[in-house]
C-alpha cells in the first residue's frame, strides 16, 4: 500500500503549534515509508476563510521545511486541493448516498441515516473505540434546562444554504485524494465513528486511523492562540531554528524510547515510528524548547549559523559581511539560545561608540588601586606584538603577577572597559576580533571614565 498522509488546515487564523505537529508527523511518516504528504485547504467556511490566512500557514510550513507533494502551488492527479473548489464532487457523493436511499430531506437540509450498529475504530494510538451511533446520537443534553433530550442521530451532511458540513467533505477527499493514513489530533477521535460510517455507506476501505494526544500549556489545560509559543510565526520572528522547532514538536507526544533529545532532520526521520507515540497528552514547555534551540545553535556548521544569523545582524546594524563576523558568531554560540540574542551578546565588538553599563561601572571603581591597574593594563596591551590569544593572554599574566596578582584581577576591568559591561562573549577571543588600536582607545577611555 502507497502511504499517503495529509494536513487538512482551516485557512481562519495562524498556524498553530498543534497543527505544526499535526503537520510534522504526518510528513514525517510519509516521508519515512517512502510516501506522499498531501495538503488540502479546509476552506468552506467562506466567512472565516482568507487567502491571507492560509498564506500564513502555507509560509510556516515552508519554513518548518515540511514541503508538501501535492496541493495548493502543487497541483496533482487528485486536485483541486481547495474544499471551495470540490462541490461538484461532493455533489456527485452525494448522488450515489441518495442513489442507495441513505439520506432524506430535512427541513432543508439533507441528513445521512446512521446505522444502528456498533462500529468499532481501530485506532494505532488510542486502540479500539467502539459506538452505536444510532444510540450514542439519540440524547443530546440542553445547557440550559440541564437536561437530556431526544434527538435526531441522523447526521445532516448538507446545511439548507447548500454548504456541506466537515465530516462529508472530509470524508470524500479522504476517498479521492487516496489518503492510506489519517493522523490527527485526539479530539478528532470522537468524529471518527461517523467517517466510518460513510465509508462504509460509499463502499470504501477506511484509512487507518491514529489520533495523537493534545498538547497542553503549562497549566493542564488546551493550548490556546493566546499561550506563549502556540504560534509558528512567533518563533520565525523569534529567532527559532526550524529544526529545532521540529524537534521539540515531535518530543510533543512522542518519544524515541531512549534519552535523546536533540536530533537532526534525517536523524529524526529515521527514528520516528507511530509505535513511538504516547498515548497521554504532553505539556508544552516554552523553556525546554528554547533549550533545544539553544543545542541546536551550537551544532550549525559556520556557514549555515552565517546565513540563519544575517537578518538579524543587518537589522541590529552589523553587516554580514563584515569579516570579523563568523568570529563572533562562534563566540555567540555558546551564549545565545536565539538568533534574535545574538547581536546583543557580539555587538559591543563592532560598535564604534561603545556604552558602559552603570552597576559595571560601580563594580570596577571599588577596586582597590583600580587607577594604578587600568594603567598597567593598558601598558600590558600595548606590549603585545602578535594580537592574538594566547600573546594578549600571557602579556596579561605578566603584568599581573609582576604586581602580585593573579590574572584574574585584570580580566573584570578588561572586560568592562573593553566590552562596556560584565557580560559578553569570550573576552580576549573578542579581543583580537576587536583589534589592538581599538582596544588600546577603549581602555584608555574607560580609565579617564572611572
């Protein structure tokens, strides 16, 4: 059997970190057995429903890297991909449910008589569920007096307006688009009963079905569009690593049975299976997943950390281009857990007019003989022939065990008078990115400051 999986999104708002999952392992199990990824546009509410929505969606997929084989901008045997564009063929199923006399009129809208039998989903992740429709369906429940009424089981699939409702739309593209596997959220689960139902109805062999556990905020309750990190866009914004991002989705109810936890796209590829997924819903973890960025950082090759870092350098006002760049960049590595970090953590390097934080100022002038310090810094600075690491480094240690210090000693005032604070990258590495001229100007400077 050919594995063809699919993202059925609502083009109504942002791409959500749940559907971004939804997405990834669908792509990822595609991809896996050597399948099709197949995305459709679930756009028949034509209230809600806008093109700048679904751009939304189809930019973040872009970005996370989960390329589809077919649907919108990538036309295919089984096409249109857009619902909106799908009524005659959802006319045409129709026909053959009336044909079989399985519908009826119903104040204007078309109802799909549910079989009175148990139907049983067999499910990879959730196991087997089973529902007598005609039973389940028959009690509703009113909010209102608190009580339980009877009601009609029988499913309309098509509104008096003429719009058809998700669960026949789905349905029939599932039919159409020769979708093998289904895999979707849990709160789909209860709705699958009903697929059944029609694909039975339509004399078609399901798909086979598993419904991964929600993602929870750190509250224990559903993630919304208002919880930190519930939307794709923010993390391109953010700074995110998209491989990254997928990594710590996929953790997001799945697990690869041992303790890894940073993986690279094929290595993710390669270990991810649906035996994997748990059946218990996970929390999301905003820290935890700036933590895998974070890891994710530090194993970019220099010119793949160049490239992801360019957009936000420019915008901070560093030119990429800038030879001493990929320098500092390794220099960042180590300290920034986002791209959006990084010019804050290099950017006292490229300055030309650097600024000092005022409590390393304090910090520095509570030094004991701090002006007699600066001045033999300065003159340990100016020594150096070769600026480099390892000369600046030991200029440095001469100079402070000539006066009975340890090295130590130096390296705060340096530091601040160099960097402007007591944060930063590597210094002496920054240093030498520097230059000695500049260095040399910066602590002269300082010491007429402090």
């Amino acid at each position: 059997m050919s594995v063809r999986t699919r993202f059925a999104p609502s083009p109504t708002g942002f791409l959500h970190i749940g559907g971004a999952r939804t997405a990834l392992y669908n792509w990822l199990f595609a991809k896996k057995n050597g399948g099709q990824f197949i995305l459709r546009a679930e756009d028949t509410d034509a209230e809600r429903s806008t093109e700048a929505s679904l751009d939304v969606i189809l930019d973040g997929l872009r970005w996370l890297g989960l390329e589809w084989d077919e649907g919108p901008g990538k036309d295919g045997p089984h096409g249109p991909y857009y619902q909106s564009q799908r009524t005659d063929i959802y006319d045409a199923y129709l026909a053959k449910l009336e044909a079989a006399g399985l519908t009826y009129e119903d104040e204007g809208a078309i109802r799909f008589r549910v079989p009175d039998k148990d139907i049983t989903v067999n499910d990879l992740i959730c196991g087997d569920v089973t529902v007598n429709l005609k039973e389940t369906r028959s009690i509703g429940f009113d909010p209102e007096t608190k009580t339980t009424l009877e009601r009609n089981p029988d499913l309309v699939i098509k509104r008096p307006n003429g719009g058809y409702i998700f669960h026949f739309v789905n349905v029939v593209d599932d039919i159409e688009m020769k979708i093998s596997h289904v895999i979707r959220g849990e709160d789909h689960l209860s709705n699958t009963v009903l697929h059944l139902a029609l694909f039975e109805a339509f004399g078609e062999k399901p798909p086979v079905f598993a419904h991964i556990p929600l993602n929870l905020n750190e509250n224990g309750s559903k993630m919304s569009k208002r919880d930190k990190g519930a939307l794709i866009h923010e993390y391109i914004e953010a700074g995110f690593l998209p491989d990254a991002v997928n990594n710590y989705m996929a953790l997001l109810g799945w697990s690869p049975k041992d303790d890894t936890e940073i993986f690279t796209p094929a290595e993710l590829m390669d270990r991810f299976s649906m035996e994997g997924v748990n059946n218990g819903n996970s929390k999301f973890d905003y820290t935890k997943c700036v933590w895998v960025n974070a890891e994710h950082l530090k194993r970019l090759s220099p010119e793949d950390l160049n490239s992801n870092a360019a957009p936000f350098l420019e915008k901070a006002g560093i030119s990429a281009d800038d030879p001493r760049v990929t320098g500092a960049l390794e220099l960042a590595r180590e300290r920034a857990e986002l791209l959006s970090e990084i010019p804050g953590v290099i950017d006292s390097i490229f300055t030309d007019d650097l600024d000092y934080d005022e409590p390393s100022i304090e910090k520095v002038q509570s030094i004991s003989g701090i002006d007699d310090l600066m001045a033999a810094l300065y003159r340990a600075l100016e020594g150096v022939e070769d600026w480099a690491v390892d000369e600046i480094k030991a200029s440095i240690k001469e100079s402070a065990e000539g006066r009975g210090l340890k090295m130590g000693a130096y390296m705060l005032p340096c530091r601040v008078a160099t960097m402007g604070s007591m944060k930063g990258p590597d210094l002496v590495p920054a240093m030498v990115l520097i230059g000695k001229e500049e260095v040399l100007g910066r602590v002269e400077n300082f010491a007429e400051l402090i």
